[in-house]
C-alpha cells in the first residue's frame, strides 16, 4: 500500500498518508467522483478500480464508507511504467515456445493494442489493423470456434476475454486439415487392422472349433468304432461260446444216451451195468457243472448275486473241496499236497457256498491242465486283521502243469478265454471259471492274483476278508454231526415232476423213510392241515409248482392254529440254486435248501439234522 486518503461528506481531505506526494492530488480528484461519493451512506459497500496513466503505470484504488463520520477512506497501491513493461514481456514469454505454423496466431490485446503475441511483427500494434481480430470481435459469443475469412484464405479463430486483456487465436485452415489425409489414413489403417485382427481372430476361433468338433468327431468315430469292436468281439465270444456249449452239452448228453443203450444191450452183464452206471453219473455231473457255470456267470454279469452272512467252517468246506479234487486227481496220477500252516479262527462267518465254489474252480484248473504225474501244492494260511472282529484268509494253490503263455495271462480273466481252444477234447471246459472266480473274490471284498510260466507251471495267490464267528462252539458241533439214519420217519413229499417224485421217493424209501405224496403246493398244505400233530416228521418242498408254488405253501402251514406248524422242519429241494433263492427260502420260513440234483447223503444228513 502506498498511501491512505480519508474524506469528508462534501469530499474533503480530512487526512492523508502517501509515499509519493505527487500522487496525492491527482488520486483526490479522481475520488471525488459522484459514483464513489455515493458509497458515503453505505458501509457495508466497497468500490474497487484500477486507472492507468498516461506514462503507462497505472494505480489501483479501493474505497468503503467511514465509520466515525460521514464519508469515505480510500487506499491506493501505485506500479510504475517499468514493472508494467516488465509484466508484459513476462506474458510475452509465456507465448515465445508457440510457432506460428503449427500452433497459430496467438495476439494478447490491451485496450486494442498487442501487448503479447507468438508473432513479434504484431506486437504493438493496435487490433483494429488486424482483419482476422475485427472479423472475430463480430461474434458475441467468446467461447467457440468460428471460421474467418483472411484476405483469399480462410481460418479458423477464437476469441477470450481474461479481465482487462483480450486473447485472440486463429489458424489457417489450411494449418488445420494439414493432417487430415494423414488422419483419415490412419484412421483406416486402423480400422483395416482391427478388421484384419478381429477376422484373423473369428478364422482362428472357427478353426480351432472346427478342429475341436473334428476331434470330437473322430473321438466319437474311434469309440463307435471300439464299441462295435467289443460288440462284434462279444457277438464273436457269444458264437463260439454257443458253439463250444453245443458242443459240451451235447458230448455228455450224447454219452448218457449211448450208454443206457448199451447198457441195454448188455442186460444180462453187470459189470458192464455198472461201468455205464459209473459213466452216467460222470456225465450228468459234467453236464450239472457246465449248466452251474452259465447260470453263475450270467448272475455274475448282471450284478445280481447275493452273499450269504452264515457262520460257517473253512477246515470242512476245504476238506469238502479236497475229497472231489484228490479223486479227479487220483484218475490222471496227480499228487496233491497240503502244506498245513497255523490258522487260528476257522470259524468264521461269510459266503461259504461262493467260497467252496471258487476254490473248485482254481484246484480243478491245477488238475485239468497239469502233467500226468504232476504235483498241486495247496495251502491255506491266516493273516491277522487290523479290524477287530476281522481276518483274511490267504489260499496258495501251485501246480506243476503246462503254464500260460504271457499273451494269454492278459486276457486269462475275461469270460470264454480258453488257450487251448484246438485241444478241447484233452482241456475241457467252457472259459468262465476263472471270469467267475475274480468277480466273486472281488465281490467278497478279496483279491486274486497269479504268476505262471509256459511249461513250468502256474501259481493262484486268493486274498479274502472274513469276519470271525463269536460263536465257535456251536459252529464245532454244527461241523460234526455224524450221519444216522431217516429210518422209520414220516415224510411229506410235494413235487409236480413225475420224474424227480419218483427219484425222491425211491431216495427216502431206500433209507427207510415213508412217504406221503403231494402234487403242488395247495394238496401239501390240504394234506398237512388234514394230519394229526406230530404225524408229520419233516417236510421235502419243491418251489416251483403248479396252483399253489412252495413259498406260499411254507407261510400257509406256518399259519396254520396247531402246535407242530411252526416247529416241523420245511426243507426246499428245488432247481432254484442261487443264493438268492436260499434266502428266499428263509424268508418263506423253511429250515434249509437243497439245490437239485440232491445227494442221496446230502439229503439223509439234512433231514437227519433237523429232526434228531
């Protein structure tokens, strides 16, 4: 601040400050204006102005109403000419880095004269010379681009006010679409690359998803292929399986006929009799076993066995297994072995049926293809669980015999496999044994695994958890029931067969039991419920017959309102042989099931069982 001025109503200086004495009047005449007097009544107004002199320095004034008294107190601030020029080159400056070719004509005006421009031949000049700036001063509106006309080119301009200065800026046009082609060049070089990329990208997308749908399609081809691979192998298997059947159940059969004629033609010879009696025997077993075979693996096949849950004893089923083995063996000079280990539970509780069933199945193999005069090593030994109440039984059967060869070994599990399909009448069998031996072990929880060497022999390791019976004693005394006779028993017998009613007949007769035939289900119940208590000793029931079948006869006669009907044991003695029937048979509520062909012995030692 350079001095203070305070004035009266009528404005007069009542008092003055000032740096510059020679300012002092100039500065009073110029407050003694109407237009800054009349602030005098007004204190919450403020007046504020800048003049310039003559010399190019210019002062700045700024006045409000007096508090004391009527009238106003004024402050100045006083730049000399040689700042102002000062500050005007620092604008100057400001526009020194613009070119005039590429950036325009920039002109910063005061009071119409250029006080800053990028183009030094304007400065100092007054506005009103310059074309472009009138041209440009004709338009009201500051804030957006126009275009001029400059003598016989054209440009482009805008005009801005900044307080006391005007900004003027324009630019050929010329200047301004110099770049267009250049742009609009660009701009299609662009968008072609974008097109070429976005195509490239939509090319590669549609050729990886075609080959991605090719590959699925070849996929999709080689699986058709294998399938129709396997069903044309299958359909293969099946033929020869059907084939091979034809020609095992047709070779007992076709014995079985020709011995009975012999046997009729040797009426007179019994030794003759007897041989064909032994053959027969022979050949209705072989027959039973190839029909056992079909009928498990085609159980096995559809997931449709049933595993017992019995309490049973390994030492008798094995011993059971070896007495048919050691006589098969015995024909061919065989030797057996049993190497003998510790075994501590042998009473144990699982599927003793399927576990006979497959050590048959293993041993018979070690006898049907050995040597004549081979050996078979077995042996059965106990390995502990860590599950309580759990153990696993390890059998080892090792033969001497021909071996397999290392192709057949891959596929020696498959169903039909047979590698000495030209040496039938030496190997007999119909290639299900071992198909059914893996899918039982592997359904009782076990494993089987083998080794074998062509012409040294083979070796079957079968791994099976089992749980351990609680119960042993009872299971001991259950194992050594000695065989009594049926003698002198009352039997009610209901079959609808001719053929199997007289077997059974002449079976318990021989034995000395008598018997009291039924033809179906519904005459069994007639005849039981017609009968006095305890006439009745036991009960021999077929399944499937004619009115009235053997379940639902069993559940009648258990309902009926007498003392001996729900104590007298009901035996099934049917073709129905799979487990499942057994269980069924349970349900129904009879004691046991035996499968048909029924063992005389078999037969006698059941009934025996239950009625002593």
């Amino acid at each position: 601040m350079d001095g203070i001025i305070v004035l009266d109503a009528e404005g007069k200086t009542d008092c003055e400050y000032s740096t510059d004495e020679s300012l002092t009047s100039e500065i009073t005449e110029y407050l003694q204006k109407d237009i800054i007097m009349d602030f005098t009544g007004y204190e919450e107004r403020t007046y504020s102005e800048r003049f310039n002199r003559k010399d190019g320095s210019h002062i700045d004034i700024a006045a409000c109403a007096r508090k004391d008294a009527p009238g106003i107190v004024a402050v100045y601030y006083y730049t000399s000419p040689e700042f102002v020029r000062n500050y005007t080159l620092t604008i100057q400056d400001l526009l020194n880095g613009y070119s005039v070719q590429k950036d325009g004509t920039i002109i910063v005006a005061d009071d119409g004269i250029v006080v800053a421009s990028n183009d030094e031949s304007l400065l100092g000049q007054n506005t009103a010379d310059n074309e472009v700036v009138q041209a440009m001063k004709k338009h009201t509106d500051s804030r957006h681009i126009y275009h001029l006309k400059n003598g016989r080119t054209g440009c482009y301009g805008i005009m801005l006010k900044q307080r006391d200065y005007y900004i003027y800026a324009y630019l050929p046009d010329t200047e301004v679409f110099h770049n267009l082609p250049l742009s609009v060049i660009s701009v299609i070089f662009l968008y072609f690359l974008m097109f070429s990329i976005f195509w490239f990208w939509t090319y590669r997308t549609n050729q990886a998803h075609q080959k991605q749908e090719q590959e699925k399609d070849e996929k999709y081809k080689a699986e058709l292929l294998i399938s129709a691979k396997k069903a044309e192998a299958a359909n293969e298997a099946k033929t020869e399986f059907l084939q091979r059947m034809s020609h095992d159940i047709r070779t007992p059969i076709n014995g079985i006929c020709g011995l009975i004629n012999m046997a009729d033609h040797y009426a007179d010879d019994m030794e003759k009799q007897k041989e064909c009696r032994t053959k027969v025997k022979e050949a209705s077993n072989l027959l039973l076993e190839l029909v056992n075979e079909v009928l498990d693996m085609s159980k096995l096949e559809a997931d449709e066995v049933v595993l017992e849950e019995i309490p049973f004893n390994l030492s008798r089923i094995s011993e059971e297994v070896l007495v048919v083995i050691e006589q098969i063996a015995a024909e061919q000079n065989i030797r057996i072995v049993w190497e003998k280990k510790d075994i501590t539970h042998r009473a144990l509780i699982g599927s003793p049926g399927h576990v006979k069933r497959v050590m048959m199945n293993i041993l018979s193999n070690a006898v049907k293809y050995n040597r004549e005069n081979g050996q078979i090593y077995i042996s059965c030994m106990e390995i502990p669980s860590e599950q309580p109440g759990m153990t696993t039984m390890e059998f080892v059967c090792r033969d001497t015999g021909i071996g397999m060869t290392e192709e057949f070994q891959k596929c020696v599990f498959e169903p039909f496999a047979q590698e000495h399909s030209g040496s039938r009448a030496k190997f007999a069998g119909t290639g299900l044994g071992m198909s059914i031996s893996r899918k039982l072990v592997e359904k009782m929880g076990g494993t089987i695994t083998f080794e074998s060497e062509k012409g040294i022999g083979t070796t079957f390791v079968i791994r099976v958890p089992f749980k351990i019976d609680p119960d042993t004693d009872k299971c001991e005394e259950q194992t050594d029931v000695s065989e009594k006779s049926i003698r002198g028993l009352h039997i009610l017998l209901a079959e609808d067969n001719k053929l199997n009613m007289e077997i059974a007949e002449f079976v318990l007769q021989n034995e000395g039991a008598d018997v009291t035939k039924a033809w179906d289900g519904q005459e069994a119940v007639e005849l039981f419920r017609k009968s006095e208590p305890g006439e009745y000793d036991v009960i021999l029931m077929d399944i499937m017959m004619p009115v009235m079948n053997g379940y639902e006869a069993t559940k009648r006669i258990r309902s009926l309102n007498r003392e001996d009907a729900k104590a007298i044991p009901i035996i099934a003695m049917t073709a129905n042989a799979f487990t499942e029937d057994r269980i069924r048979a349970k349900e129904a509520g009879m004691n046991e099931h035996i499968a048909k062909p029924a063992d005389a012995k078999l037969l006698v030692k059941v009934i025996h069982k239950f009625v002593d």
